[in-house]
C-alpha cells in the first residue's frame, strides 16, 4: 500500500526564520518563486515547471508561532495543470524538492536539520504496536469468511485488536485501516469466492 511521504525541517526560530526567507536561494532551473499572494503569506512555496513530474506546487506552512514547534514541514503539493495528484505523482514531487532543495540546503546551512522523505510504503507498525498487529493479524486469518456472518470468536478477536490499538494509544484511523484490511500487497490476494 502506498503512502505520502513526508518531509520536515527542523530547527530553532532562527534557523526556521532563515529557511522561510533564503530557501529560494537555492532553487535549481526547475522550480521558481511563485508570486507573492496575500493569502499565501505565511506559506514557504516552491513551484516545480521541470519536466519529470506534473507542474505542481510544494508548500510549508510558518505562520504565526508555527516555530515553537520546533520544526515546519512539506504539508502539501497541488498541482498546477490537472486537478489532482496521484499518490505516486506526489512522492515523485517530493522526491525531486528533497533533492534538488531541501538536500542542498540542509548541507549548506547548519541551523537547519532536513528529516526525511519518509517511505512511500506503509508500515502497520508506524501506527499500531507489534501486540496489536500480531491480533489484527490473527483476527484476519480466523475470521469466518465462508458464510459472511460472524463467529462469536470473530468478535473477540476484534475486541482483542480494539482494546489493544486503545491500551497503546496508537489507534488507526478508519480510512487508514479500512485500506490496510483491503492491502492484497500485505495480505495477498483474496481467494475466488471471498
């Protein structure tokens, strides 16, 4: 299952103030300063117009007291010449802005510490602890599939997984889990008749 990958910057109110005014001082030929708008004005922005990607805009958001954070990070691209993204269109953005950007301007700026891109791949365990997956993964492979009711079992094994997910305080969000639980890269493939 593919994911957006992130990307973060991290470091103090002056390191942050910093790279909000001199990032653009090492944009390459494929990525331009868009022009200012005032509603945009708490943003760091870098539009891509090269020819590997989709034309698309990358943004950080700084506004106000974002720096007690203690670090800002890419919160979205949107592109310029078609209405949507995929997610692997997106990773490939965020690719080459680490690369061709936020890279080069990590190693020539020591106040800032560049984090990331995280993987493209999902990971159950960057949500929810080993114990819980171990019981998402034992629900799943003993759950009464041939008739389409549940089992009584079925439900405590669901209940184990909940309980766990909730103990831990690491709960996925339904969105998330709904399209993990259909994953057939993780699972495999589902039988015929399912």
């Amino acid at each position: 299952m593919h994911v957006y990958k992130e990307l973060s910057f991290v470091g103090n109110k002056p390191g942050l103030d910093s790279l909000a005014k001199n990032i653009y001082t090492v944009f390459p030929m494929n990525w331009i300063k868009p022009k200012r708008n005032q509603m945009l004005k708490d943003y760091i922005l870098a539009d891509y117009v090269g020819d590997q990607a989709p034309h698309a805009e990358v943004s950080i958001y700084y506004g106000k007291d974002t720096w007690r954070d203690g670090y800002v990070k890419v919160c979205n691209i949107v592109p310029l010449q078609k209405n949507q993204l995929t997610i692997e269109e997106y990773n490939q953005l965020l690719d080459l802005f680490y690369n061709d950007i936020a890279k080069v301007y990590g190693q020539t700026h020591d106040d800032i510490k560049v984090v990331g891109p995280s993987s493209g791949r999902f990971n159950p365990l960057d949500y929810i602890s080993e114990s819980a997956l171990n019981k998402l993964t034992l629900f799943c492979n003993a759950a009464n599939k041939s008739t389409g009711s549940s089992h009584p079992c079925d439900e405590e094994r669901w209940f184990d997984f909940i309980c766990q997910t909730v103990d831990d305080g690491r709960v996925f969000d339904y969105d998330t889990l709904s399209k993990f639980l259909q994953d057939e890269e993780y699972w495999g493939k589902k039988e015929k008749e399912f």
